[in-house]
C-alpha cells in the first residue's frame, strides 16, 4: 500500500501561486525571517 500525499494548492494567505512549504512568496519570507531574526516569536517583537 503506497502512502498518499497531498498537494498545496494556495497559500493559507489565498494566493494561489505556491513558492515552497505550501506558502506564497511574501508569506515564506516573513516564515523565514521571523524564525531567523525572531526565533519564531514576530508577533510577540512587533508588540
């Protein structure tokens, strides 16, 4: 038995040109900065 895998269509923004990671451009960079200059924490530095 094969195991399934299921494809990104949009990124959870509603673009529907997926870069990389099922993300848009701007998303996976903001995803990419935030855990490189922010630990994962963005939200909680911008406050």
């Amino acid at each position: 038995m094969t195991k399934s895998k299921q494809i990104v269509m949009h990124c959870p923004c509603g673009n529907a040109k997926v870069l990389a990671k099922g993300l848009c451009s701007t998303c996976y960079t903001l995803k990419r900065q935030d855990e490189e200059y922010f630990g994962g924490h963005r939200e909680d530095a911008e406050a």
